[in-house]
C-alpha cells in the first residue's frame, strides 16, 4: 500500500473528502467492518427471559437458531435494566450451552450396589413423580369435625443456610403450594 492510498484510506481523509463530513457513517467505517454481520443474524427465533443470577430481574433476549441458542442480549424495553446486563448476566448464555453443564445424573437404585447414568430430563420426571406421589399419599382433605384442611403431612422441607433470599423465597412459595406445613431452615433453628 502506498502513502496515498493509505492517506485515502484515513477515516479522517474520506470524513473531509466525502459524501460524510461528521463522521457517521461511511467515513468512519472500516473495510472488516463493512464485512461484519451481528451475531443474531442468523436467528430465526427470539424468547423473553430473566436473568437468573440475582433478584433486580434483568430481562434478556433469548436467540434462537435450529433449535440452539445462539446469543443472550440484555432486553432494550425493561423498565429495570434497558438492555443492559452485567458481567454474569451477560455470560448466562453459558449456562445453557456451556460444556460444564450436566446432562446426565448418577443414580443409583433402590438396593444396587452401583451408580447408573440417567438422563437430566428422566431424572427430573423421576423426582417430580415421587414428590407428587408423597404428597398424595399424605394429603389430608379435611379434619375429624369436617373442617378443609388441604394439605400433605407427606413432604418437609430443611433450607440450608448456604441458599440465599431468593432461593428460600421460592422453595417456601413451592412447598407452601404444593401444601407442606413443615417448611424449615437450617438458620432460623
């Protein structure tokens, strides 16, 4: 390249030579970056979410393309973040498509001696069937003078003090929906 075309290739030289004196277009874009496309280009769905990592409730963009997730954004529309996220909020894609996220669970059966590799989503059926079956087999309609009761002496719950306030808060809404009385934690005893 020769000092004039390099000259001419200047964004300053074009700002002052083109059809763009302030420098907000043309001139000041770059020869990659005219070959840059955004990362939700390709998307051809697009989901609303929350940010899981605290209680403020950021709302994300969620991208998706053939089924995968492509790109996690800050929704520009929320009242509490307006499009912004933070260092973790921003990384949540992570969560979804990372390596280090577990697909399968180890279990091991009733009375074996060894542990077997079950799937996430057989895993969460096997727990969401026992906790609706506890929670049959000790529920209570009504008392002895026919008073509504509508609850379970079949399922308790012991937070441990490791979880923070917003996880409490939902395994309390949880078990209080799901008609526990015995809702404890490790703190409060």
């Amino acid at each position: 390249m020769g000092v004039r075309e390099w000259i001419e290739s200047w964004p300053v030289c074009r700002q002052l030579t083109g059809p763009d004196p302030l420098g907000r277009g043309t001139a000041a874009e770059s020869p990659r970056s005219a070959t840059v496309r955004a990362r939700i280009a390709e998307a051809d769905q697009q989901a609303s979410s929350v940010c899981p990592y605290c209680a403020v409730g950021c709302a994300q963009q969620v991208f998706v393309s053939d089924g995968e997730v492509i790109q996690i954004e800050g929704h520009p529309d929320s009242p509490i973040s307006r499009g912004h996220l933070c260092p973790k909020g921003s990384a949540s894609k992570q969560l979804v498509t990372g390596p280090q996220r577990a697909q399968k669970v180890l279990h091991r059966a009733p009375y074996a001696s060894e542990w077997s590799e079950l799937d996430l989503t057989a895993a969460v059926r096997m727990v969401a069937d026992r906790v609706l079956d506890a929670r049959n087999k000790g529920w209570q309609e009504t008392d002895e003078q026919g008073l509504r009761l509508h609850r379970t002496m079949g399922i308790a719950s012991l937070g441990g003090a490791t979880l923070d306030n917003e996880e409490n808060y939902l395994i309390k809404k949880l078990f209080t929906a799901l008609g526990a009385l015995q809702i404890e934690n490790q703190a409060r005893i």
